[in-house]
C-alpha cells in the first residue's frame, strides 16, 4: 500500500514524502466537510507543495486509491484544499472543535478585517433589533464569519434577528474562542490566534467597552441605550 500511495498524483504537483497514520479522532472531525474520511481506509501522505508541507489524506477502499479535497473548502479565497488545511474553530459555549471553511491564510487576512465591520455595525445598526442584540453581545475582539467559520443550527437562532421593517434575518457575529490549524512540518495542530487586528487587548477590553456605551449614550440618549441592554 505504502508504494501505490507514493506513486499517486497529489494536487498541485505536490510531492509525496512519506506516509502517515491519522487517528480515528482527527478524521472524525475531518469527516464533518468530507465524509469519506470514515469510509474505507484512510492515510496521510505527506508532500512538500512547492516549498510548503501538506498532508494529503487518501482514501483506500475496494482496492481504489483517492486523494481527499474539499471543493471550494477555503471559501473566501475559493480554493481546493485538503482537510488538514482548514483550520478548525470553537465557541466558549462547546468544548467540540468544528472545521472552518478557511485555510491559514484566509483566516489571517479576515482577522484584519471584522474589528472595523463590527464596529460599523455598532454604529450604524440596520434596525432596532440588531442594535440591541449587539449592545447585548458585548465586544467583539475575536474573529467570526457566518459562512467560514458558522454556528452550529442548534444555536443559529442565538445569533440572528429579524429586522422588523424587511422581514430579513440579520447574523449577529458570534466570535469564536479559539482557533487551531494542522502543521504539517511539526507532525500537530499549532494555535491560531482569534483576536482582531485594531481590537482591544483583554486588559484593555473593559475600558474599550464603557467608552463605546459612553459614546453610544450620547448619541441616543441614556435611558435608550440602558433599555436595550436590559
């Protein structure tokens, strides 16, 4: 088996170094975006992509050999990627690590992004249902994304509102408390930092915070304000 799995063709001309086992808990979580994780028999091959380390997971089964991609698995850059490649996410409400539909990269670059999108949300809320949700949310300093990094449809209704004038769901941002992508060169998951670029620091974040509702009283008035964080 070992010699038909380095004599596979891996995406992107990558190059196969060695084969790996992958425990049953990994592919587990794996097979929340790629199902065929727990069919068959499934090994990590590691390759060197130009200069980069992945493990490809390959599926063995009657016989066939197939390399595991995830279509579209990065979709903000909208990329093809293995499952090992996307980085995986949890909610201070779950212990359970999910699998975000980003890679490393991705998520890099949106963490430089949602500090200035929810703050614009604070600001100029699209309704009276919204506002308060946010306002009762708190600060937001760590990285959320509907679609890359979702809540899981048991608390979705947690995280939406209805605005009263359109009818539409509006998405509260639910940030998520840690985050952890596979290194492939290291042989283990390596941290991933949430925090927001231009986000409060934690020993700053309390401060942060009765500025924003200071400034929010202002605007709207203080009994408005204290209202909808009732």
């Amino acid at each position: 088996m070992e010699e038909a799995l380095m004599k596979l063709e891996y995406p992107d001309d990558a190059k196969p170094l060695e084969v790996q086992a992958v425990d049953r808990e990994a592919l587990e979580v794996y097979a929340t975006v790629k199902p065929e994780c727990l069919e068959g028999e499934v090994k990590g091959v590691l390759c060197d992509c130009y200069g980069e380390k992945v493990l490809h997971l390959v599926q063995v089964k009657d016989g066939a050999y197939k390399v595991l991609i995830v279509e579209e698995g990065c979709k903000i850059m909208l990329e093809d990627v293995s499952p090992t490649q996307m980085v995986q996410y949890k909610f201070k409400e779950s212990t359970n690590w999910m699998v975000g539909w980003m890679g490393k990269e991705a998520a890099i670059g949106y963490r430089s992004q949602k500090f200035k999108s929810w703050k614009e949300m604070v600001d100029h809320p699209s309704c009276a249902a919204a506002f308060k949700r946010l306002l009762q949310t708190g600060l937001v300093t760590k990285l959320y994304d509907t679609v890359a990094l979702p809540t899981p449809p048991e608390d979705v209704d947690k995280w939406t509102v209805i605005n009263e004038e359109t009818g539409k769901k509006i998405d509260i941002p639910h940030p998520v408390d840690d985050m952890r992508v596979w290194d492939a060169e290291q042989g283990k998951f390596a941290s991933l930092s949430p925090h927001l670029d231009g986000a409060p620091e934690d020993s700053e974040a309390e401060a942060y915070w009765e500025n924003l509702l200071k400034e929010q009283k202002e605007l709207h008035g203080e009994e408005y304000i204290n209202e909808l964080l009732k």
